[in-house]
C-alpha cells in the first residue's frame, strides 16, 4: 500500500476524524496514481487512515476508514448496510429518503437517495469511481432496487477529471416516480429535476413550518422548487401562492398540486428578487412566507454576497408580513451556517423597526446526518421567525 506522509496541522485534524486532506498539507513526493487507495501518515509515521487521492483536486486525500481494513467488495456493502441502518425511523415511515450522504456516512463523493423502489445516485469524485463497480453491486444487494439512476454532478466531476454520462445505469426507470410524505404525495423526475430529484433534506422542516399555518392563512412560498413547503400549507388550508423562475419546477408544483386534489393555486413565474421587489409596491400582505433559496454561496468567497442577498430578502418579506406573521428563511450553504442567519435577520429586524421572535432553529433531516467531526456535514440552516407586535 503507498502512503503519503501530512503536516502535523493536517494530521492533528484526522486525529480528530476529519475526513479531508487538502493539497497544500501533503508532506511527501507523491508517487501514487489519482484514483489509487492510499494510506496516511502522521508527520512522526503513525497510521491515520486509509483513502483516495487526486491531486488535480484541492482536496487531494479523501479518508474511506481510520482503520487498516481492505477497501474491496465487502468494504462497500458493509458501509451501504450501515447507512441504511441509521435511518430505520425514516425507513419505517417514508418510501423515499437519503440513504448516504458522502463523507457523513464514510462515503465520500458518493450520495444515493431512494425513491419509492429506485435509487439515484451521484458518483463525483475520481476516487468514488474507480469503485463504481463496488458500489452498484452493493446498491442491488441491499436495497434491492427496481432501477438505479446516475444523476452525478458534471461541474464537480470536471474539477475531479471525470466526464459525466448521466441515466439509467441499472434496470428501468420510469420517467415520474410517486413518493408519498407525511401524508402529501409529490412526483420526482429523474431525468430532469434538480440534484438527485427532491429536497429530501427538508422533510422535517416542511412539517415543521406547516404547524405555524392554519386554515384561510395567505401564504407565500418562493424559491418554491416543487412545491414542497406550499403542498403543506395547502394540506392545512390555507391560500398560497407559489413563485419559482424554473418552468421544470413550476409544472411539478402544478401536477403535485392535482396529484394531491387540491385547487388550483397561483403559481408565478419570476425571479424571487424581482418578485419581491414588485410585491413590496403592492397591497397583498401574507401571515406566511417561506424563503428557502438555492446555494447562494458555494464557496467561502461568496459568502458576503450571499449575505447581502438573504438580507434582500427578509427586509422584504417582513414588509409583506402580517403582523404575528411567520417567515422561514433557510440556506443550504456551510458558509452561510446558523449565526449567520440569526445576525443578518437581527440586522434585518433593526432597520425595519420590527420585533422577531425565533420560534425554531431548525437542520436538515435525520437522514441527512451531521457529523460533528465534519464541519461540512451541517450544510442546511433554517431559522423560523415570528413579526412580534411593536
């Protein structure tokens, strides 16, 4: 087995069962090929882990284990078994759930949701596909699917050296799958919804928010996707009016709501901020609204700017509010984590002159696990907040 020797920062990191080494902590001449199982050393020798490297990614060393086991067959099924295992609850009560989420499940750059009998997978690291062969073996072996779905990210797959061919990889896939959750039946395309085909990771959230709603409630969902959050309120009786700018998503919130024989409901096709901007000039006024936006900050870097535009947000949703009204603003970004929406929604409420009371922090899904050792792993922040009466 080749090794590569980390500096001592690096290594006091793993110690601690963080799962990434980074180009700039590799020690040694490296001699191994990208893709090669590797093991890690300590900068005085001492065995860390065992994982695969790529040295055209920044993240050159992604740990598989922390012990000397044999990366094979077994190595994977094993993990796959594990996986499943930690969401029994939601095994018990949903047909589609996350069953890994990469490093939180030590599998890292593999994630696999199922849907309702199939799986979608997404393979974006060198390394996770060197071992694709392994990890559709074990996919059939435990979950038994009736068809496997390869939805990897291409951008991602073009900085790790890959190329992306998405679709069918095993059995058959229908193009509309049916999931029922918490009662509200939703209907995933695979072919061409976003990442492997739903928020899953909102599951929890959309209930969560759905207890504050009650009958003839004026409610308005934005970055709506599929409807998820809107399905909800709808589900309790409340008027909701939907606003996505993606034509995909806008028809899935259409056919989710006749597939669950609710009314017709207005859904608006526009930019979240051009539609706020506009909103705040009329007189509609909501006693909830939902901000649940896609990742404004994928990188560090983009952290400020994503600020500025959640602030957009709140500052106009809170306008639109009612008062005792109830908005959830969320961001599914590690780099813009829990304290940055309660500061930005403090700042938000400062200029407006307006109390907010926190009713609810609130993560993703116990199926989208957040490991402490991994920083990364809690990626979804949601704050519920309460416009208090001066």
């Amino acid at each position: 087995m080749k090794n590569v020797t980390i500096t001592k920062i690096a290594s006091h990191k793993l110690k601690s069962f963080f799962c990434w080494v980074y180009q700039n902590e590799l020690v040694t001449p490296i001699d191994a090929i990208d893709g090669e199982v590797i093991d890690v050393l300590s900068h005085n020798g001492e065995f860390l882990g065992r994982g695969y490297i790529n040295q055209k990614s920044k993240i050159s060393v992604r740990i598989l284990t922390f012990a000397q086991r044999e990366i094979d067959q077994d190595f994977f099924t094993s993990r796959l078994k594990q996986a499943l295992a930690k969401r029994q609850n939601i095994v018990n009560s949903s047909d589609a759930y996350r069953v890994v989420h990469s490093e939180a499940d030590f599998l890292p750059g593999l994630i696999v949701d199922w849907y309702n009998g199939y799986a979608a997978i997404q393979i974006n690291t060198l390394g996770m596909e060197c071992f694709r062969k392994e990890i559709i073996q074990g996919l059939i072996e435990v979950l038994n699917p009736k068809g496997i779905f390869d939805k990897s990210d291409m951008k991602v797959r073009q900085i790790e050296g890959i190329e992306t061919q998405n679709g069918v990889i095993y059995g058959e896939v229908p193009q509309e799958i049916s999931i029922a959750e918490n009662g509200i039946s939703f209907v995933v395309n695979l072919y061409e919804g976003q990442k492997t085909g739903f928020y899953l990771d909102q599951r929890h959230n959309r209930q969560a928010v759905a207890k504050y709603i009650d009958k003839d409630d004026k409610v308005l969902d934005v970055f709506c996707n599929a409807g998820g959050f809107g399905l909800y309120a709808l589900k309790n009786g409340a008027q909701v009016r939907f606003v996505d700018l993606a034509d995909h998503a806008l028809a899935q919130v259409a056919q989710n709501i006749t597939l669950n024989g609710f009314e017709e409901c207005e859904i608006i096709k526009q930019d979240a901020f051009d539609f706020l901007t506009l909103e705040k000039m009329g007189k509609n006024t909501y006693d909830c609204i939902v901000l649940d936006p896609p990742p404004f900050a994928k990188t560090k870097k983009e952290a400020e700017g994503a600020i500025k535009g959640f602030k957009f947000l709140l500052s106009a949703a809170l306008k639109l509010l009612n008062e005792n009204g109830i908005v959830a603003v969320f961001s599914c970004s590690h780099h813009v984590a829990m304290n940055d929406l309660l500061e930005l929604s403090l700042e938000a409420s400062t200029k407006a002159r307006v109390p907010l009371e926190v009713i609810e922090l609130l993560r993703a899904d116990e199926d989208h696990p957040y490991m402490l050792n991994i920083p990364n792993s809690a990626y979804l922040s949601g704050v519920v907040l309460r416009k208090s009466p001066l």
